[in-house]
C-alpha cells in the first residue's frame, strides 16, 4: 500500500527520457469489464508487466486506478503517475499528475480519488494514463501506459456500473439492532425500513452464507413471560425479512436469549429500553 501522496502538480509537463515501455500492442490490447451491485472494475492486461484497473467498491470508498505486476517490484523511491498523448501525436512529454513515494518489493502502485477519476476521463478522451518508476530488476526506469485501444467500447459500461453501484457495503448492514418498546415485539416504522434497506443488501451479497437473528430482553417481568417475547422478537424480524424482503428462510436462523446478554444495565430506563432489541449478524 502506498504512503501519503507528497506533490500534486497535474498542469506540469514532464519530459521523458529513455525507459523501458511496457504497453498492450495495438493487436493485442483486451478490455475486462466486472460489473456488480457491490464493485465495478475496468481492467487491462500489460504483457510483460501485469494489469492496469480502475475500480469502485460499493458505499464510500474511494475511486481507484492501480498498476499490479509480479515481475517488476520497486525499489525504494517514487512512482511518478501521468498521463501521455495518443501515440499518433509522436510527442514525448507527459502530463505529470502526482508522484508518491514507493517501498523495496512493491508490487501495486494506487492513484485514488478525483486524480483516479481525472485519469480515466483522459483516458476516455484518448491519452494514455501511464507511471514511471525504478524496478529492482532494470538499471534504468521502467515507463507503463494503458493502451487506449477499444477503451471507448467498454467505457460505457463501466460507467453504467458505477451509476448502479449500491450505496451500501456489508460492514453497513451487518449487526443490525432492532430496539422494542416495553413488553411488545412488533416493528416500528423505522425497524422495518432498517429492514428493508438490510434484505435489499442481502440479496445482492452472494458470499452471505446465512443470517442469525437472536431476541433478547430487558429484566422486567417473569422469566415464564420474557421467553416467549424474546423468541417473539427474533421470530418476527424472520418473517418480515422472508415475507417483505423475499429472503429465502432456509438462510435464516433464530436465537433467543431473555436478559441473559443485556447491553447495558437493567437498573435504569435508558438501559432496559436498550436491553429490549434484536440482532440481526450477516455471516459469510
């Protein structure tokens, strides 16, 4: 993983000197897109280095281009990210976009944010998003750039996926707490849209293997009561969750607990009414 970025000059022009060029040839340069609710990729073979992808993960995680290669590990100095003309135009300068500092052994080499988005709309306008760097395996720097060829042609449907990406990630949804008021068990307004919101992320989440649902109770009433409310509580987020949500209920499991896993102390208000809930943990 790179370290913090330390200069951002994206309106200076860096000329380049004589560097091994790794690049897709013209024949040979394919396009992969991933398109998901939950990540998009665009990404590009390099032979002889690796791959080059742009990548969004679902919520609010940053927009990214990285550089990969098992070949040509750094050393210990700076990687220099630009971006080159169309190779028609025959000129030699770059447009230098930032560099950052790179470690002995690295092996990706990450432009993130408004400078990842800023290169893929070079890209998109024909210009060669490229990084410069010294390999421990060459004397001299080594030059990577993207191939433009064919990148109109899956551009769009990369930018379609990123359109439909879910605002959500598993880290959002998971160990979800469904509060009751005294003595009840049915759901209010805001538990079923939390709900909602949690079965719409489920079913586009393939690695969730199954969801456990476990009732709990404060310490007020008879024991012989607090059982079957606590089962109450976990069986109806069940069926909200398979009847509302069409979640297929062989996912789910149920649990009860009474008052025997509080989260806060039974001896006020604020903490029963705390006690009083559901929890819903997504298990991959």
């Amino acid at each position: 993983m790179l370290t913090k970025l330390i200069t951002i000059t994206i309106l200076s022009l860096t000329s380049i000197a004589q560097a091994e060029q790794f690049q897709a040839p013209i024949t040979h340069t394919h396009w992969q897109v991933v398109e998901s609710p939950l990540e998009c990729t665009l990404s590009q073979l390099i032979p002889g280095f690796g791959e080059a992808k742009f990548s969004q993960l679902s919520g609010k995680g940053d927009f990214t281009l990285v550089f990969i290669t098992n070949t040509h590990l750094s050393t210990q100095n700076n990687v220099s990210f630009e971006v080159s003309e169309a190779r028609w135009q025959n000129i030699e300068q770059r447009l230098h976009l930032i560099s950052v500092p790179t470690l002995n052994n690295q092996m990706q080499f990450t432009l993130s944010g408004e400078l990842a988005k800023h290169a893929l709309t070079h890209l998109e306008e024909g210009r060669a998003p490229a990084i410069r760097y010294y390999s421990k395996h060459m004397n001299e720097e080594i030059s990577v750039l993207i191939s433009t060829v064919h990148a109109t042609d899956s551009i769009p449907a990369f930018r379609q996926c990123l359109a439909n990406l879910s605002p959500y990630t598993f880290d959002d949804n998971n160990m979800l707490t469904i509060h009751f008021e005294l003595e009840k068990s049915n759901l209010s307004n805001d538990a079923q849209e939390a709900l909602t919101t949690l079965a719409n992320y489920i079913k586009i989440d393939d690695s969730i293997k199954r969801v456990a649902i476990s009732g709990h109770t404060d310490n007020h009433g008879r024991r012989s009561l607090n059982g079957p409310l606590a089962e109450s509580r976990a069986i109806v987020i069940k069926n909200f969750l398979v009847e509302q949500g069409e979640i297929p209920e062989k996912l789910i499991t149920t649990s009860y607990y009474l008052e025997r896993k509080p989260i806060a102390t039974n001896k006020s208000l604020k903490g029963r009414a705390l006690n009083r809930r559901s929890e819903i943990e997504l298990i991959r």
